[in-house]
C-alpha cells in the first residue's frame, strides 16, 4: 500500500563517478541513492564514469543493496572519459550517451564529480535537455561552490567539496609523522601535495605543524625565490630542534635557472580527455636547489595518492549526507541542471540541510585558492585560511619531545 505514494515510483535514476576519486565518493553515492530510494526511485550506478554510457553501457542496480559509505573510493570506478569531443578523442560520443540513456530508460542522472564530469553533465543538460543533477568532488577542492566565508566582518568566497575534508585530514596527519623524521636528521623536507593548479589542499599541511608553504595561484619569480630562500634559512635556524617541512602544491610554478623562465614540473605532458597534464615532481627540484643554496641537508617526499585513500572522515559523511538532502529536494521539485552546495563555511555540527541550496551548473567552474587566504610576504597562510580550516577541522595534537640534555666536556 505505502508503495503506492511513493512519489517517483518506476522512474529510475542513475549515478555515475568521474575524475579521481577520493574517500568521500561512496558516502555521496549511498546517501543519495537512499534519498533517492525514499521517493520511489529505482537506483542505478553507472561504472566507470561516462565510460560506463558508451557502447553496450555497463550498469548495475544499486536498488536495495547493502553499501558501505564509510569505504573509501568509489564502488562504482571511475574515469576520465569525456563524451564531448576533445583533442585527445575528437569523435563526440553524445549520441552513444542518448541513446544508453534510452535503452537503461534513465529518466535522471546524477553526475559525481569535478569540474570536468559535471561540465560534461551541464553540457547535456543545456544541449540535450538530459534531466541532470551534478554533486560536487575533488580533494582539489578547486569546483566554485559559491560558498561563503565569514571572516572578522568579511565575506570571502571559498570553497567546499566533498573529498576536500578527508584530503586535508590525510596531509594534517601526514605532515605531523614527518615531523619525528625531519628533526633526527635535522633536515627540510619538500612535501608535494596534489591539487593541480590550486592551493587548497596544501595548506591543510599548516594543521599538521608547517609553516611556509608554496601555492600555484602565486608564481616563484627569480626575485621570489631569492626571498623565498633566506625566508626558508631563517625558519630552519630558528626551528628549536633545526627541521622544517614545507608543504608544496604540485602544480607550483616555479623560475627554472636553466630555461630562464618559470614553469611547471609534468608527471607526463600527455593530456587526458579534458585536456589536463600531469604534475609530479617540483618537490625535487625546489629540495635539491634548497640543498644547494643554504647548504642544508633537504630531501622531497611526494604524498601522492596518500591524500585520496583511505577512509571517509567524520566531517566528510555528514558533509555528503546533508549534500545528498539537497539532492532528494530537487527531485522533488524536478529542478535539474543544478549543483548541491553548502551555503557558508559551517562546523560539524551545522552540517544541516537548512545551511545547503543549489547553484546553476552554468555558474560551476575552477575557484583557486582567494588571494586573501594567502600571505605573499611571507610564504604562508593568512589567519583567515587557518579559520576556513578550523572550521572543518582540528589542529593534530601531536605530542612534542622536547630535550635538551647537557652536554659532556671530555
Ligand atoms: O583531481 C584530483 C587529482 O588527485 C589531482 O590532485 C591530481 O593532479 C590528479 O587527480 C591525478 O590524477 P591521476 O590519478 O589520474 O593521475
């Protein structure tokens, strides 16, 4: 009988993860499919991405299913595949989407992902008239959410994405282990932090005990990073136990003596489908030239994918809970062509629908790190960074050893 006033009851809807993952992906998937269960709707996961569209389609029916959003990654694969035509892969393979669309009778789809999936889905929308809801994701946290930021009487426009919170989770607690390392060898360790051309993630590494830091949005001229040296000199001396680790972002650009001009370091200058390199190694460049210029003992660790695994965080599976209840008011109000997001910054416990609306997919695009958040002078992050972050999370408490023994005269 309660079937029956179900209010989408036969009309299926079908999710699909695109981009790299991170550990918030399965906790989006299942708290929309949930919601999305509530009303009626038979739940359907797309794999690997829009890959999963193409050809015969790969689907699978989620409808019922046990789920673990606690599990990081995601369940349902994903991909880079872009169905618009790109230099990589010139064919377009709309009409391959339309046409699964059809066959699986899709009547709304549910895009997860970053700029890319969900320009790709806003594209549909707005050419094909798809009924789409795209949902935010990166650990980048570099997808425009509109999200404000009341800072000392100020607005700042931030950011905040789900993967976002568990990523800087990982680079607080990683940063805060290298600590022990660095001090025995009374070393600068250059930790790489992924973000491609935004800052975001790599300031999170302040929470875990760095000081300095270096960001994409601000180029390291050769008249910057003459300052930037005797800035990291004076930080190690006064360091109490001669160590440092100073977080930066993979896509640095960064003045390269021997080219004579500044540039980024590419993992593979190969593009994906939606046109993006890949960054890897600026850590050792930037140790190496450290090394050798103030004569100190530096090395490069590069965090990687250390920032995507794992776990869910507690911040994060609220954040895709109450992301996921935008989501089941859309449906019921059949708007489409409209993006989940948080309001304001909020802490923990205000993680509440009343603080989430939707934004127009037309109004998503790339938001780098706000100039304010950053202090140029100094190669670090501004006091209203530090609240942006506290918001979400704590600072790590890592016990200090603090020694000084005295000295033995022969
Ligand atoms: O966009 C997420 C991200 O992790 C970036 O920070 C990073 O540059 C990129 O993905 C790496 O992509 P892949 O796993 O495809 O090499």
């Amino acid at each position: 009988m309660k079937q029956k006033h179900k209010l989408f009851k036969g009309k299926t809807l079908a999710i699909l993860t695109g981009g790299g993952d991170t550990p918030a992906i399965n906790s989006s998937i299942e708290t929309i499919r949930n919601r999305a269960s509530l009303l009626g709707f038979k739940v359907y996961g797309i794999r690997y991405g829009w890959k999963g569209l193409i050809g015969e389609g790969d689907v699978v029916d989620l409808t019922n299913q046990p789920y673990n959003g606690w599990y990081g990654g995601t369940a349902l694969r994903s991909s880079r595949t872009n169905p618009f035509p790109s230099g990589k892969n010139p064919e377009s393979r709309v009409p391959q989407v339309l046409k699964n669309l059809d066959r699986y009778k899709i009547d709304v789809l549910v895009t997860i992902g970053g700029d890319d999936t969900n320009g790709a889905a806003r594209r549909l929308y707005e050419t094909e008239g798809i009924p789409v809801i795209g949902f935010p994701k990166t650990i980048d946290n570099d997808l425009r959410t509109r999200t404000m930021h009341h800072y000392n009487g100020k607005e700042i426009e931030a950011v905040l994405c789900p993967g976002f919170p568990s990523a800087a989770k990982a680079i607080t607690e990683y940063t805060a282990n290298l600590k022990t390392t660095a001090e025995s060898h009374s070393r600068i360790i250059v930790l790489e932090v992924m973000g491609r051309d935004a800052g975001w993630l790599t300031g999170t590494a302040l929470f875990g005990g760095a000081q300095l830091g270096l960001v994409p949005e601000f180029e390291m001229t050769k008249e910057r990073k003459e300052v930037f040296f005797e800035k990291v000199k004076e930080s190690y001396l006064n360091s109490p136990k001669k160590s440092l680790i100073i977080p930066v972002s993979e896509g640095v650009r960064w003045y390269d003596d021997q080219k004579g001009k500044v540039d980024v370091v590419y993992a593979s200058s190969e593009l994906d489908e939606y046109g993006h390199p890949r960054f890897g190694g600026i850590s050792g460049i930037i140790a190496s030239e450290i090394s050798r210029r103030l004569k100190i003992e530096a090395r490069a660790q590069i965090t990687g994918y250390y920032a995507r695994s794992g776990s869910c965080r507690r911040y994060d599976r609220r954040l895709t809970s109450t992301l996921a209840d935008k989501v089941a008011d859309l449906l019921i109000r059949e708007e489409f062509g409209q993006m989940p997001v948080l309001n304001k910054v909020v802490p923990y416990q205000e993680l509440e629908e009343f603080n989430a609306s939707s934004i127009d997919m037309g109004q998503i695009g790339n938001k780098p790190l706000p100039e304010e958040y950053y202090d140029i002078d100094n190669f670090s992050f501004d006091e209203s960074y530090i609240d942006f972050l506290s918001k979400i999370m704590k600072y790590m408490r890592f016990e200090d050893f603090e020694y000084d023994f005295p000295v033995v005269i022969p």
